[in-house]
C-alpha cells in the first residue's frame, strides 16, 4: 500500500505539494481545539501498515509541538508502518550547549521527544554550529537537504555583479558553498552576540568589492538584528541596497520591518512560509523523501 502525507496545521501546502510532486496520497487529518484548549485529531484516511508522513515545518515549535507528537502516537496506535517527520525548518538547534551554568541544553531534549516519537525526520540546513551532525544528538535518521545550490541558482539569474558577506563564523558553511556554486565572491564577518537582540559585527575593508551589490548570506533571520547590523554597515559605506539571503526566514515580531527600513530587500526560502519565501525548497523536499516512501515495513 503507498504511503500517506498529513498536514498539521498551517501546513497544508507543504503537504499537497509533496503529495503532487511524489505522488503519495495527501491525506485528511481533521484537527481542532476542544473548549479548554486541548487538541482533537482524527485521521480520515487508512494509515494500518502504510508508511505515514506528518508535514510540520517546526518555527514557532512550541504551539506545534504537543499536537505533533500527539498526532505521531495516534498513527503509531492506528498500526502505521511508520511515522516520517517532513519539517523544512528543524528547531531547537541553537542551545547546542550550556553556556551558563543551570541552562537546559534544549537541542538534546527535543532530539531525543522527536526521535521517540518519530522512525525518521526529513530537513533542511539544520542549524550545525558546533554540533558536526544531527546524529550527534537524534537517535533516528535525520535526512538533510542543502538549499545552497537554489540560492546560487537565484544568484545566478541576477545581472548585477555582486560579492556575498556572511555575517559570522557559522554563516561561512552556508556562504561559502553559495559562492562557489554561484562562482562569486565572498567575504565573512565577526559577530559577537551580546544577548538574544543585541549583536555586534566587526568589519574587514571591503573596498575590493566597491561597485559590486552586497548580498548578506545566512541560514536563519531571527530577530534580524545580525543581518540589520550588516545591512547598516554597507548602507553607511555606500554600497547599494543589500539583498538578505536566507534558508530560513522565521523573521520574529518586527524583524522584517526593521530591515526593510535599514534598506534590505529580504529572499529566503519556504522552509518557513511568509512573503519574502520566494525560493521554492518542496522539490528538493520532495528527492529526499522519495527513498523513505518505499520503506514500508512496521518497525
Ligand atoms: C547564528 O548562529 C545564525 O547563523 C544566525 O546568524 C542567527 O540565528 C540570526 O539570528 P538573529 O536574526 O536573531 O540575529
């Protein structure tokens, strides 16, 4: 029997789309809130012994999180053969340690709720700081996509000459391979974060660059105060306005209005959806996954 693709909330066409462009059966999962707040579900299409995909892409994870997990256990309790996890945008990567002591190293813990809940994850540029792989903290596999090769491919459809700047250490994995599949220029930058919306970058000369636009490069625009930061530097230093580049643009409370106001143009991908996701990630989504669909045997 072929598999099934369920939408959790807010993700309906993520799981249409991958329902088309793999051709497995998008499924109906009827969801709602009971008076006090707790989350119904039903599944209204036959998952016994079918491979069952949940779609969930995780920003703003924890209002998703309870219904998620409760809807993987549903499927395991309705005999699934087993239970995938597409979610674009994978959170909780980022406290990857304890910086101070007494904090909760969070990337740990939720690996380990969705690796007891979940047979696999497929992901895109997971946030890889100081861990060298998810596997380092999920004990399932965690099927990972690269969008680099479809932000160079956006590059690459620019006339203008242009040079890219990642704006801190992390961001040279991303930027690098950008610019070497779009065969430009790139420099990075050193940030020093100070607290959740308060960062500093120190600047290199750019004056090899000048005439050329700046495109700001990373995997993931937050509060947006580290790509405000850049955007405002090269503004004051003449350069044109400044393309933010991203995987994920979770863009929180005003971070979008704050860049367009610095005189950012912002293009991310649709791993969190939104008007600046102009860059379709579901048919890479849809390669990664296409392996999983086969595995149909129960756990
Ligand atoms: C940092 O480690 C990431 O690569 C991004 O630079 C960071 O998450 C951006 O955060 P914000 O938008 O809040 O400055």
């Amino acid at each position: 029997m072929s598999a099934a693709i369920f939408a959790m909330p807010g993700n309906e066409t993520l799981a249409s789309e991958l329902a088309a462009l793999t051709g497995v059966e998008l499924g109906v999962l009827e969801h709602r809130k009971f008076p006090d707040g707790e989350t119904y579900l039903r599944f209204g299409t036959e998952v016994r012994n079918r491979t069952s995909l949940l779609a969930c892409s995780l920003h703003n994870p924890n209002v998703k999180v309870l219904p998620l997990l409760l809807a993987a256990a549903a499927l395991r309790d309705l005999s699934a053969a087993t239970v995938g996890l597409v979610a674009p945008y994978l959170a909780y990567m980022r406290q990857d340690r304890r910086f101070k002591d007494g904090e909760a190293v969070t990337s740990s813990s939720f690996a380990r709720l969705l690796s007891s809940a979940f047979n696999w994850i497929a992901t895109i540029d997971p946030h890889l700081h100081r861990l060298a792989s998810p596997g380092e903290i999920y004990t399932i596999p965690v099927l990972v996509g690269h969008a680099a090769p479809l932000l160079a491919d956006y590059l690459r459809r620019r006339p203008v000459p242009s040079f890219l700047v990642g704006p801190d250490a992390e961001s040279e994995q991303w930027v690098s391979a950008v610019a070497s599949a779009a065969h430009l220029p790139h420099v990075t930058l050193q940030k020093d974060r100070r607290g959740d919306r308060d960062v500093s970058i120190s600047f290199p000369s750019l004056t090899r660059f000048t005439g050329m636009a700046p495109i700001l490069v990373d995997d993931i625009v937050s509060s947006g105060r580290t790509m405000e930061m850049a955007v405002k530097h090269l503004v004051g230093r003449g350069f044109r306005k400044p393309i933010c580049l991203a995987v994920h643009g979770i863009l929180a409370e005003d971070a979008r209005d704050r860049l367009v106001v610095a005189g950012a143009e912002i293009v991310t991908t649709n791993t969190v959806p939104g008007p600046m996701a102009k860059l379709n990630i579901n048919p890479l989504l849809a390669e990664l996954i296409r392996p999983q669909l086969l595995k149909g045997t129960k756990p």
